[in-house]
C-alpha cells in the first residue's frame, strides 16, 4: 500500500467531486487492485469504496472469490485472451477491453450460460499504438452497429489508455477526441454512459476531458513489483 494512500484518496475524491460538479455527471472511481492482497482490498473496502479493477484472471481468481461477501463491483480491465473468457464472465461485473466481434461473441455465450448481462466498453488505441489492443476511433460506430444484435451484452462506453508521452506532457489533442466521440454517442445511444479514461499519471487530465470512469492503482497501491 501507498504510504500516503490515504491523502491520495481524500486528493483524488476532492477531484471527481469538482468534476461532477462541473459537469453535472457522476463519476466512478475503480481502484486497480493487481498485486494487492486480500487485506489490502478490504482495508480500502472498509472506507467505503465499492469499485475494484483486475488486469490478470489468474491474479484475481482467489481474491474474487474469498471477498464474495463483499458488495463489490468487479471491473476486468486487462488484455483479453479467448481461453479465458468464461471465467472473466463468471467473475467480474464489466470488461473494458473489447474490440473483436470473436471476443463479443464468446462473452455473449458465456453471459447466457451464466444468466447474466454483461457490461462492456469498447477499447480503442486512440494513438495508434502497437503494443495496446483496441480499434481506431473511426471503426467504433461500425463495431456499435454489431454490438447492438446481443441480448446479454450492454455496451456502456469506449475505453482508452492515451500515451504515456500524451499523458506526461499534457497533450490534450487525444483525451479531447475521445471526449467529443463520448459525447456523440452518448446523446443517441441508450446506456451509452461511460467514457473509461484516466489512470494515476493522466487521470485529472481525463477529468477535464469529461472521463466519468477512472482507473488508480498507483496512487493508492504503489507501483507494481516486478
């Protein structure tokens, strides 16, 4: 844990809360719980936060199920594999990295299999970058288009990780893209609601750029170990 995890979360609570209230929106925090313990998440649990995110099924596998007396949201936000995808629908509550009509398929399968409606966001490489999965900005109305004929599947939004060159040296041009693309189709699409961008490095850039959903870990959990 972040020695200063703490005033951290009182810092970035006191941010999403003038940005709601700029914005008129409610915004969700996710805290990225990868590496962390069990105790770590409750600790965190007990001050009132509901909201967790897990990059590796393998990882969050135990966790998961040794906080199932917990009341929280469990959001998948890692690279998705097909052979893991019937668990990753088991377990968790949103999956913010698709953008395969082959992965919609199988989660839509495995969301019936379990009853049970999935939240999805639609993950876009908003700089093109070959290392990060996701599609174009221009190919997200095609893929909406798809997403529309499943019956277990909610699309909820579009999710992006801008640079971390973007991030650091606050180039805006990205985060404003995604933001007018949000909006766009937000206003025509029903539960269309969640723009997924932000994380540690960049998230009160994304605040400014009307991201209703950010991802920490960092702050409040330290870097990863190796």
């Amino acid at each position: 844990m972040n020695p200063t995890y703490l005033d951290n979360l009182a810092e970035i609570s006191a941010n999403i809360k003038n940005a709601s209230l700029r914005s008129g929106d409610k915004i969700k925090l996710v805290l990225v719980s990868k590496s962390q313990k069990k105790d770590s998440i409750k600790k965190i649990y007990g001050l009132g936060y509901r909201n967790f995110g897990e990059n590796y099924l393998q990882e969050a596998k135990e966790k998961i199920k040794s906080l199932n007396d917990c009341n929280i949201e469990w959001h998948f936000i890692g690279r998705l594999q097909s052979n893991k995808i019937r668990e990753i629908v088991k377990l968790f509550d949103w999956i913010h990295t698709v953008s395969s009509k082959k992965h919609m398929d199988m989660i839509e399968k495995f969301s019936m299999e379990c009853n049970k409606i999935m939240n999805v966001c639609i993950q876009v490489n908003i700089d093109g970058e070959k290392s990060k999965s996701g599609l174009s900005l221009n190919q997200v109305d095609d893929f909406i288009s798809i997403s529309e004929n499943y019956k277990n599947i909610q699309t909820r939004g579009i999710m992006a990780i801008p640079s971390k060159t973007n991030a650091l040296e606050k180039k805006e041009h990205s985060y404003a893209l995604l933001s007018e693309k949000f909006t766009e189709l937000r206003a025509k699409l029903v539960n269309f609601d969640t723009l997924s961008l932000g994380m540690s490095n960049d998230y009160k850039l994304a605040l400014a750029h009307n991201a209703n959903l950010i991802r920490i870990g960092t702050l409040i959990f330290g870097a990863r170990k190796k």
